[in-house]
C-alpha cells in the first residue's frame, strides 16, 4: 500500500472512529518532533545533576506509603531539600492525593495549601469511593496545611497570585492541564527566588514525557525558559532562577553515583 493510499485509509479510519485522533496526537514520537522543532532540545531540558544543587545531598522521606500512585522518595527528599535551600515559607501545590508531598513539605514550610477536585467529582470521575476517601490522608489534620478545592482549569486562583515562595505541579498530567497549570505556576510565584517543581516530567528518571515538556515550556514564560532543568535521577523538572552547569540526558549512562537507602515502617494507630 502506498503513502497517499495509506492516508485515505487513515482518514477514512478517523472519520468514523473520531476517538482514533486522540492516538495519533498522543503519539510520543509526534509530541517529541513538535517540542524539538519549536525549541531545539533534542535531548530534552538541560539536565541539571543533584549533587551540582546539593553537593552532600542528604534527606528523608516521611510519611511516605510505598503504594500505588505515589511520587518516587527520590522525589519527594528532592522537593524538601529544594525548600531549604530556598528558604521556602509558603507552599502551594496542584495535586493532593494520599498527601505525602505536602506532608513533606509541611515540615520543612511555613505554611502550605494544596489544590485538588472535590470529594464528588474524582467519584464522578472514577466511581471509586475509597480512592476518593484516600485523597488527604497523610495531611489532612496537619496545623499549617491548607486544603482547596477546585478545578485547576477553571478555578480563580487570582487571591493566591504572588504568594508563593514554591509551586508543585502533580495534577492532571495531559498536555493542556500542563500548560495551563504551568501558566498558574509562575502567577503564584512571589518573588525572583520562588521556584517550581514539575512531577512526572519523565516516565522514569531518564524517559523524557514530551507532551509534558512540551506543555511545560509552552506555558512557563519566554524569559523563564532558560531556567528550567531535569534534575538527574528523578522524574521532576525545575524552574530555578539561577543559571547552572548542566549536561544532556543520556539513556543508559554509567551512573556517576549512588544512593544510600534507610527504610524504615512507622505503624498508623
């Protein structure tokens, strides 16, 4: 079958089956050729090594649950570590779930608020009361976290606009929730050292989400762009006001250090 039959075929395929086009712009290969022929990564965002933030990088992670949905400890030490070092008072974060990243972080802040669909509509969504019920459990009656609700599409976050010192972005992760909450992102930031952590920028710490970059680097300012990285052996990307050394991903490279893991269980009453 030839190229032009082939795209008939295609065509014909899509105009029964609408949902069909959905696959065709999900496709990684196709987000990947826009995002390097707009901004010329081919090898994604400048990878930015931990230790080159935190040269004798130590944290903990705790509460954290081990289970289904969860973002990586790596992840969450990272976010904590990134506070300190910020100076981070105020916190604010799209996307709840068990509440582990914005337990972390109330430890370490100030104050927190954490954003998440209401009770009713993840029930709508996924017919799940006990996935519902989970959403919180880790935060839920901590003294400096505050919980809204809303949806981050829609919602009028105008009061919290200049605000906050860091924003973590884990809701919705397809390309328009991304970008819009990208643009939300850099509203709420307070000051020229606020920061903004991104989960899920890759599938694992060295598979890039082109559709999220994409969606990252289209929502975040054209000046701001310069200061957005990968930070190695996580899936997080950042948005730090300062210029470091940086190298590019490369998928399967020797590692240049290792990690010491303490796991230790805490029983819940």
């Amino acid at each position: 079958m030839n190229k032009l039959n082939k795209l008939f075929k295609a065509i014909g395929r899509i105009a029964r089956h609408p949902y069909l086009l959905n696959l065709v712009l999900q496709d990684e290969s196709s987000n990947k050729e826009e995002v390097i022929k707009k901004y010329d990564l081919k090898d994604g965002l400048p990878l930015l090594e931990i230790n080159e933030l935190f040269p004798d990088f130590h944290e903990i992670a705790k509460p954290y649950a081990y289970l289904s949905g969860a973002t990586m400890p790596i992840d969450i030490a990272l976010m904590r570590a990134l506070a300190k070092k910020y100076a981070v008072k105020d916190y604010f974060e799209i996307g709840t779930w068990r509440g582990e990243s914005v337990a972390n972080l109330a430890d370490v802040a100030e104050h927190c608020v954490t954003f998440n669909l209401p009770k009713e509509e993840i029930i709508k969504l996924t017919n799940n009361q006990l996935y519902a019920d989970l959403h919180s459990f880790f935060s839920k009656d901590l003294p400096n976290v505050e919980q809204l609700y809303g949806d981050s599409q829609t919602f009028d976050f105008g009061p919290h606009y200049g605000k906050y010192d860091m924003v973590f972005i884990d809701g919705d992760h397809h390309y328009e929730s991304v970008k819009k909450d990208t643009e939300t992102a850099f509203k709420l930031l307070n000051g020229e050292r606020s920061i903004i952590v991104w989960h899920d920028y890759g599938l694992d710490p060295e598979t890039i989400r082109w559709d999220v970059m994409g969606a990252i680097l289209d929502g975040a300012p054209a000046e701001s762009r310069k200061h957005i990285y990968h930070v190695s052996n996580t899936l997080c990307a950042v948005y730090l006001p300062e210029d470091f050394t940086t190298h590019n991903l490369v998928p399967y490279e020797t590692p240049r250090k290792y990690f010491e893991i303490d796991i230790k269980t805490h029983k819940i009453e």
